[in-house]
C-alpha cells in the first residue's frame, strides 16, 4: 500500500507538469517568492533521489543512512517539464524494484539531519548547527518522501492559481485531510 501510495504521489506531479508549458513551469511566482512550480518538483525529486539512492540494490547487509540535507538541485529539472517528467517516471520504476523484492518497509535505517539551535546565545548571530543522527524506518522515511511531496504541491498549486493554471482539486491535500473532509460531509 505504501509503495502504492508513493508511485500515486509521484503521478500526481506527473500529470500537473505535463499539463503545463515550459514558461508555466518555470515562470518564478510573486505569492511564493524566489519560486516556481520547477524549483519545487525538483526539490520534490531531490527528497525522493536521496532516500532511494541509501538503499542497497539486493538484500539489505549494508547499514542504510539517509541525509536529506545533501541534495543535488538540478537546474535542467527545474528549467524543463519533459525533463522532471522523466525524473518522476524513473522514481517510481526505482521505488517499485527497490521495495518489490527482499529489502522490506520495516528495515531499520539511519536519518541524519541538520540541527539548528537557533541564534540565542551565539555572538557571531550566525546560526549554530550540527548533524543529528535518529533511528528510523524504511517505510517512515518513504512516507516521509510522500508527504513531504503533497507539501510542497500546496505550494505549487498556490503558484498555479496565480498564474491562471487550473490544478486539480486535491491536488497538495494530504490523506488525512481528505479523510477528515470526507467525514465532515458525511457528518
């Protein structure tokens, strides 16, 4: 189901891009500045490339870290529709080799993040930082892609809006919300 629920997401963006033109998909928004629908679905792809690339390519026997910090931010991704339609598609070929074989949702993994402390107490006013590593799961950090992704297609539907581009309706809705909205109606 979750495998399912990744590869839909990853659809989603799919068809909205494909909806678009080249300057739709490029042109930088004034409601979300310094951003444009191509700036997030590659930020979107990035996420996804980073958690599929710690994964073992047979039986896990390596310990798995994921860094979601390290990305790569192609600018052909964020410069061509056809080009982060290709992006999309090839995430969701991997996802499904990756979990339709031995490796399993429920594998344990390492996540690495960068922490900020904020600047209280920092006289130089810059932010103090440094990596944290948690333990999680293969499964989570997938829902994580997931999730993350409906994040920002709120934000790519705002810029859709603005610039007069229909997006479908729940489009950037998480599951939950739609959950909740469906029994409010019921209700």
């Amino acid at each position: 189901m979750l495998v399912d629920a990744a590869t839909t997401t990853l659809q989603q963006a799919i068809e909205l891009v494909g909806s678009l033109r080249e300057n739709e998909y490029t042109r930088v928004s004034e409601m979300v500045p310094e951003s444009s629908v191509g700036k997030h679905v590659r930020h979107v792809i990035d996420h996804y490339r980073i958690f599929l690339d710690a994964l073992p390519n047979g039986p896990q026997d390596t310990v798995i870290v994921v860094n979601y910090d390290k990305r790569a931010r192609s600018p052909a991704i964020e410069g061509s529709p056809s080009v982060a339609i290709e992006a999309l598609r090839d995430l969701q070929r991997v996802i499904r080799a990756k979990f339709g074989g031995a490796l399993s949702l429920n594998a344990s993994c390492g996540l690495v993040a960068t922490v900020s402390t904020g600047q209280s107490g920092n006289r130089q006013g810059s932010l103090k930082q440094e990596d944290t590593q948690v333990v999680s799961s293969l499964g989570r950090e997938l829902w994580y892609c997931c999730m993350h992704a409906i994040h920002h297609y709120a934000l790519i539907k705002v810029i859709c809006i603005e610039i007069g581009h229909p997006a479908p309706q729940h489009f950037g809705v998480a599951p939950s919300t739609l959950q909740y909205q469906a029994t409010q109606q019921n209700a």
